[in-house]
C-alpha cells in the first residue's frame, strides 16, 4: 500500500471540522454544541479583527512581558562540550533557551489565557472556569480573570494540589475558587473532566479557559495560535543572533501546548529537525508514564480523536510523571498528526534524567527550570555532545521551577 501524500504544507490544518487528518474534532454533549459553535464563531472573527488583534498585543508587550529573550545557555553548553571532548563524540552543538519562565505569572499559559479571556469578553461571558495539573494554567487563568474582573474557577486533582501547594496559595490570592478533584488518581485528566461537567451545567454565562492545545474545536487550534508567539519569536530570534535557523527544536509535551507553539512556525522549515518530549515516568513497560504517543493508541478523551493511554478495554489509563504538568494520558490531536506524518518524532524522558536535568540546568545556568521543561533538557543532554559545533539546538524554557522545589526536595531525600 502507498503512503498518503504529505502536505504542501504542515501548517495548514485543521479542517472545518476541526480534523488533523484523523485526529481532532467535536466530540461533546449535545448541550455544548451551540456554544462550542459559537466559539468558532467568535474566534474566526476574532483571528482576523485588527482590534482584537491590537488588544492582545497590547496585553502581550505591557502586561506579559513579551517578547521573551532567547537566551544562549553557555554554561550547559561548556558543560555538554566538555561532555563531548571526554567521549571523542562529535563536539556540542551551541544551546538556545527561547525563555518563556520570564512571562508574568512564570509560564508560557499567560499567553493563551490572554487571547481566550479576550474571546470571552468578547462572548459576553459572566464567568471562567479552567482546569489545571501542574498550576502554571490555573494561575495564569486566575491572574487573568483578576485582571478584567471575572470570578474564577480552577479545578485541580487532589493530588497536584498536594504537590503544587504554592500554585494553589497564589491561585487563592489572585481570587479564584480552587476546587481539588478526587476521583481517579486526581490529576489532570480527573480536573479537565469536572471542569466539562461545570461547563455542561452553566453553559450560559460560563467561558471554559482551556490550557492546553486539546479538547474539542476550535480549542487545539486556537490554543495553537496563541501559542506559536513562542515559535515566531524564536524563529525571529535566532536568525538575528546566528544569521540561520536552527538544527534542532525540542519542547516538552504534555498536553501539548508550549510545544505546538515553538513547532508550528518551524513546521515547513525541512532542515529544521523537530522533537517532542514525552513523560516516560518510570518506564513504558508498565503504565507509570504518560508517553501517549509512544505507548498508546487512538481514542477519544476530552471532545477530541487523539493518541491515549487505554487498557484492553479501551478505558483510559492514568498514567504518572514526575512533572504535574506532563500527567495527562493523551495529548493534543494536531501533534498525533504530526506524529503519524513522521514531521515530528516524540520521545520519552524518565522521571530519574529529567531530575538530573533539572539539577544540572540550575547549577550550570543559575536557572531553574520546571520539571516539564527538565524533560526537554534531558534530551538536549543526550543528543547535544553527538552533533558538531556549528549546530544549534533551541530548547523551549516553557517554565520556571520554583513550584516544583518540594517535589524535587522530596525526591532527592531533603526537607525544605
């Protein structure tokens, strides 16, 4: 059998019905419906209003702190050279982190919840809701709902406010209603699921701020959109500093998000080699990771077709990480595309070489990342001392560790 044609171009997609080939689309209760198409509606409009436009750029520029730097990691780099020289490998590529722990609220979600809490004010919604693991997204979304004046509901599994307790005291400062869900393993999954109920039940006046570039359409694409100011940035960035695009772009993946918005602007840059860091947790032999891509296969999760961790009997798994924000058991549907295409490749970090990373980026950089940003660094670690000098290898800082301090104390035997 011969291979589906690949597109003229991979940043083309979705379709109007939400399809990246076989993945995406609308699978909601008929209540949503009416609302999720007049959110296309909105957003359509929206994408393509110069006010709209202005008004977040505004936001992005004065409030955000956008745009963020792209800073040469010379410290990791020396280290990785050295690394390097010790092995007789190929000599360290350069390192680039694009530094999105440097947006207000310490994340790159300040960049969607800004575009969607326009959208809902632009919707003459009364309330917002939103769904959070790691937290970066709940206070970004409460940091936003303060900012215009719109009460405020995060869901939060039991167990990532456990282990984000400092997300959870700003998200309170900020004003907004945390409600820790028990049901499953209380992580993500479980949080996103009791914020679709919420939804369900208040569709009226409710906007859902949803964090990550999944869930039904036209959520994953305009999450995507904007997010790839990440991706813009650093394209623009790096042809200033080095005068040619990169040989390497790697960003850790959850639900997908900070990594969609680095990828989509390199999407038909063919020399551009593009990785995707997945949760491999403990390993892929059992089920302690969230490597959906790697280690599961098609279903439906949250209104949208995508890759999934399932059982035998398709019931949907709950995987771990490490990393709050990487503890989701599927992933956005326009990266399972990008998976199937072969565009991009998805690779599994262990919980154990993404503490190493985190260790090392903060003694060697002075910066401490976030555990779902250590994952992406991991892999630089592997792969950067076999590529040659002159190449260059961008690594998405998709957020900054001071919330993930306990957890990393308490994995390293220390008290805080």
């Amino acid at each position: 059998m011969n291979k589906p044609a690949m597109p003229n171009s991979f940043r083309t997609g979705p379709d109007e019905q939400g399809m990246f080939g076989i993945f995406g689309g609308r699978f909601v209760a008929e209540t949503l419906m009416p609302l999720i198409l007049d959110l296309e509606d909105q957003w359509n409009k929206a994408k393509t209003d110069p006010e709209f436009k202005a008004e977040l750029q505004n936001l992005s520029t004065h409030y955000a702190g956008r745009p963020s730097k792209l800073y040469f990691a010379e410290g990791l780099t020396k280290h990785l050279r050295d690394v390097s020289s010790a092995k007789g490998l190929g000599g360290g590529a350069k390192v680039y982190f694009k530094r999105e722990d440097l947006n207000h609220t310490g994340s790159h979600k300040i960049n969607n919840c800004l575009g969607q809490i326009l959208l809902a004010k632009r919707m003459g919604k009364k309330r917002i809701i939103a769904e959070t693991g790691a937290g970066q997204h709940g206070v970004a979304s409460a940091t936003v709902a303060a900012r215009f004046g719109y009460p405020c509901v995060v869901y939060m599994g039991a167990t990532d406010v456990a282990r984000q307790s400092p997300n959870v005291f700003r998200m309170k400062l900020l004003g907004a209603e945390v409600r820790p869900v028990t049901a499953g393993h209380g992580t993500l999954k479980d949080a996103m699921n009791e914020a679709l109920r919420d939804w369900v039940t208040n569709v009226e006046d409710t906007y859902y701020l949803i964090g990550t570039a999944a869930g039904p359409h036209p959520y994953p694409e305009l999450v995507r959109d904007f997010q790839s100011v990440i991706g813009t940035e650093a394209r623009a960035q790096i042809l200033e500093q080095e005068g040619r695009l990169p040989d390497v772009i790697i960003a850790a993946v959850g639900g997908g998000s900070n990594a969609i918005g680095l990828f989509h602007p390199f999407l038909d840059d063919k020399d551009v080699r593009i990785i995707g860091i997945e949760a491999g947790g403990r390993g892929l032999d059992g089920v302690e990771h969230c490597a959906s891509m790697n280690a599961g296969k098609p279903g439906v999760l949250h209104g949208n077709r995508t890759y999934l961790l399932q059982n035998a009997d398709g019931q949907i798994l709950d995987g771990h990480s490490i990393s709050a924000g990487l503890d989701y058991p599927g992933v956005g549907p326009e990266h399972s595309w990008l998976r199937d295409s072969g565009r991009v490749e998805y690779v599994p970090i262990l919980d154990d070489e993404a503490l190493e990373a985190f260790q090392l980026t903060t003694r060697v950089e002075g910066i401490i990342p976030a555990l779902e940003s250590a994952h992406a660094i991991a892999h630089a670690v592997k792969i950067v001392p076999k590529m040659d000098k002159d190449q260059i290898v961008i690594v998405n800082l998709s957020g900054r560790g001071d919330k993930d301090v306990h957890t990393v104390a308490n994995m390293l035997g220390m008290e805080i």
